[in-house]
C-alpha cells in the first residue's frame, strides 16, 4: 500500500525549534515530488513548498521561504519540514502529499495524515 | 502567483439537487504545448487530509463517483455534484499546477439545505 506517515502531535513555546517528518513506503520515494501543506484551524490550504527526494530539488513558496526548511533523507524513504523559531503563527496542521504522477506536480492524490503544531507560551 | 478564487465561499444544497463550484484564475492555467489544464480539485471533510477528486481540471480520478465533473478552460472552472448525496457534505478546493508556488482557492463548503 502507497501511503506516508507523519509524526506526531508537538506542542512546543515561541522561539523552540522543530523538525516533523513524513515517511513515504509503497513506491520509489526518490522519483515522487513531496509537497508541504500548511492548514491553520479553520482555514483553508496553503502550499509550502516541494522536493524532489532523489536529488534534493527544493521549491518554496514564497510566503515560507526562510521560515522553513524542507529537506529529505532517500537513504529512510523520509521527508522533514523543519523551524529554527517557531512562532504562535505558526499553529496549524501540517500535510505532506505526493503527486500522482512520478516527477510530476498533476494532482497530489497520497496525502499524509497531518501533523497538528501547537505553539504556545 | 497565480491568485485562485473560489465562489461561492459555502452553498446549501437539497439533497439529490445540483451543487455548482466555480473557480477563477488571475491568469491561464491551460498549457497550449499539450493543451492541458494544470488545475484539480480536491474534497476535504472535517478531520481528515484533501481528497483528490479531478487533475487536468475534466480527469475524475478512479473510484470517485461519477457524480462529480469538473469543467473549464484557460481561466475559468466548475466543479459540479450533480446529485448531492449526504457524504458529499466537505469543503471543496481548486488548486493550480501550472506554476510554482502551487496555489489554492479559498475553498467552498458545501451543506445540505
């Protein structure tokens, strides 16, 4: 079964640092593009940014560039989305996703199954 | 950025009647090497990740019912439920694929009346 597991819930103060994963299994992880998708409660999705395991090709949306890193380790098949300081903005849950094509962005249609960051003094 | 925009933001529907979703986008999506539409749309219940429903903006992925079509070219989108059914009840996104950063519309929810 292709499918991509998350980790856990984190709460965590402003200012701490974080790395959440995605574990992609199923299918060849270096040839699928892995998005990041931010959701803040109540709203509506945003994208992050994208990689490309086999070579670590990384995109970000602007609106999170230098927020974020987003990285990969082919060797364990694991995608990382990752702060330095985390902000009480930046509560949401958190989604990574595959394309349903290989090397392509056509429509994410694996999605994980969310990573709820809590940021809170 | 491709800007999308949705409408409406929430619609009620009676059951077994039509549900119509349109999504606008701040510039072509349709790429005219291939004359392909870079835009899908997605179904998102409460609790749980999006759904892929429609890629190419006319694709229906496989086992999604075939109530669901999706229309459109260019610039402009429909996402159509033709017979709403109970379990339809989610929020409804467009999102375009065309170009970096990836973009989403705001989203659409959809009740029963």
């Amino acid at each position: 079964e292709v499918q991509l597991v998350q980790s856990g819930a984190e709460v965590k103060k402003p200012g701490e640092s974080l790395k959440i994963s995605c574990k992609g299994s199923g299918y060849s992880f270096t040839t699928y593009w892995i998005a990041w998708v931010r959701q803040m409660p109540g709203k509506g999705l945003e994208w992050m940014g994208i990689i490309y395991p086999g070579d670590s090709d990384t995109t970000y949306s602007p609106s999170f560039q230098g927020q974020v890193t987003i990285s990969a380790d082919k060797s364990i098949s694991t995608a990382y989305l990752q702060w330095s300081s985390l902000k009480a903005s930046d509560t949401a849950m958190y989604y990574c996703a595959r394309p349903r094509a290989a090397g392509g962005h056509d429509g994410f249609d694996i999605w994980g199954q969310g990573t709820m960051v809590t940021v809170s003094s | 950025d491709i800007v999308m925009t949705q409408s409406p933001d929430s619609l009620a529907v009676s059951l077994g009647e039509r549900a119509t979703i349109n999504c606008k986008s701040s510039q072509t999506v349709l790429y005219t090497s291939n004359n392909k539409n870079y835009l899908t749309w997605y179904q998102q219940k409460p609790g749980q990740p999006p759904k892929l429903l429609i890629y190419w903006a006319s694709t229906r992925v496989s086992g999604v019912p075939d109530r669901f079509s999706g229309s459109g070219s260019g610039t402009d989108f429909t996402l159509t439920i033709s017979s709403l059914q109970a379990e339809d009840v989610a929020v409804y996104y467009c999102q375009q694929y065309y170009s970096t950063p990836l973009t989403f519309g705001g989203g659409t929810k959809v009740e029963i009346k």
